[in-house]
C-alpha cells in the first residue's frame, strides 16, 4: 500500500521524496543561499513518556534542516550526514521551527548549525553538523532490504 502523495510545499517538494520526513509533517519555508526553514507542528503521536516531543523527532527535523541549507546552494546533490552534535535547552511548545544555516562548504563536505524554536520564538535545542555532497541520491534499498 503507497501513502498519498505529501501535500504541496513539504519537504518532499524540493527534489525528492523522503518518507520519514513526510510522515513527520514538516513544512519547507525556506530553502536558499545557504540557508533553511522548516516548519512542524508535532502530532500527539511524536511524544515521548512525559508527552512532548521526542528527541528523535527535534534530531530529525535539525538533520534535515541542516542538510536543507547545505543543498540549497546545490541543488542538484543529494546529502549523507557523517556527524551531527545536539544539545537539548528546554521543553519545546507547540509548533517548532528549525533554522539552519551553511557555515562553510568545501567540494564534498558541508558544515552547518541550526537552531529549533518553539511558537514563543525560544531556542530548544541547538545541532552541529557535517555532510557529504553525493554526485546523485542514493538508491532506495530493494523491498524487503532493512
């Protein structure tokens, strides 16, 4: 069974479909110059034991921030994360929007930083991170392939 294709504007819209990213819900708002928005508004089903939003939902939505600026001044590549740092400030509230920015770019690698914000406009939790640039993306494993 296939899902119904992502509404318009997620972040699927900008090349090619990722999955994880759809299901999750995130919103590409910005996507340029080195740098990216992308907006979430977590589902109930995104939270933890204490009822906000899981860890690996806010490393999820910095990854593909991150990855989202470092494309955005090549447009054509595709993105392999090697390292990525994160930190946890606060609880985030309501809906989130993760901020990265392009630090620096040499022909292969890309380094980065992003920042999420919850709807008050405060910082709760902070990624560095390093990409490899891919000549092309990298195929889908075959069906059944974990």
């Amino acid at each position: 069974m296939n899902p119904a294709p992502p509404p318009e504007g997620r972040c699927s819209g900008f090349g090619f479909d990722i999955p994880f990213v759809d299901l999750l819900g995130f919103e590409l708002e910005h996507f340029d110059d080195g740098q990216a928005t992308i907006g979430y508004a977590p589902a109930a089903n995104h939270a933890n034991a204490f009822g906000i939003t899981h860890g690996g939902a806010l490393m999820t939505l910095l990854d593909v921030v991150m990855a989202s600026a470092a494309r955005s001044v090549q447009k054509e590549s595709g993105m392999v994360t090697i390292e990525m740092k994160t930190s946890f400030m606060q609880i985030s509230r309501g809906r989130l929007t993760g901020k990265g920015r392009l630090m620096h770019r040499s022909t292969s690698m890309a380094f980065t930083e992003a920042t999420v914000y919850d709807e008050a406009g405060q910082a709760c939790a902070h990624a560095t991170g390093t990409f490899k640039y891919t000549r092309q993306r990298l195929p889908a494993p075959a069906q059944g392939t974990p």
